[in-house]
C-alpha cells in the first residue's frame, strides 16, 4: 500500500502555506525562523516524494542539502537575534529602526 503523490504534494502544500502566514504575520523573530523552517521542510516533502515517485535520489540528496541550508540558515539567524535582544531588549523584528540603511 503506497501513497499516491498528489498527498505529499497537499501536505507540502499545507506545511508552507502556514510556514507563509507566519512570515508575513509574525513580529517575534524565533517565529519568523520557525516559519522559514516550515517553508524549507515543505520544499523537502516535495523533493523526497517527487525522487521516490520518479525512482532516483537526486531529490533526497537536494533535502539534504537543503537541510544544511537549514541548519546554517539557523545558526546564523540565533546569532542575529541575540545581537537584537542584546542591543533592544526585544526580538520584535519590527523594532530595530537603526540596522536598516
């Protein structure tokens, strides 16, 4: 019993669609990261069925690229977020008027 492809590609669908909404609605920067973190693990849901729907690996070895993307993408956003908490005392995104341009 397998499942059809077109599941993997609604759940896929699903994960970013809500991995979206937290981007564009959330002020809190560790929610903005958990919601790129959904946006990633939903591309990875679509490399992984699409690889086993067509039989190769090419898709699993992108995931896993991708999720060394994920993992730097991670280290580097806590570390600009301590450097926000430090300096306003907030991790609102939208507070830190002085790191625009």
């Amino acid at each position: 019993m397998t499942v059809d492809v077109q599941y993997y590609v609604l759940l896929s669908m699903a994960v970013f669609c809500i991995g979206l909404f937290g981007v564009l609605t959330r002020r809190n920067a560790l929610l903005f990261l958990m919601s790129v973190e959904l946006m990633l693990n939903a591309a990875n849901i679509n490399l992984i069925a699409f690889a086993f729907y067509h039989g190769n690996l090419t898709g699993q070895l992108f995931a896993l690229f991708t999720m060394a993307l994920a993992a730097a993408e991670v280290a580097v956003g806590l570390g600009i977020i301590l450097v926000l908490y430090r300096n306003f005392r907030d991790v609102d995104v939208t507070v830190p008027r002085t790191m625009r341009w």
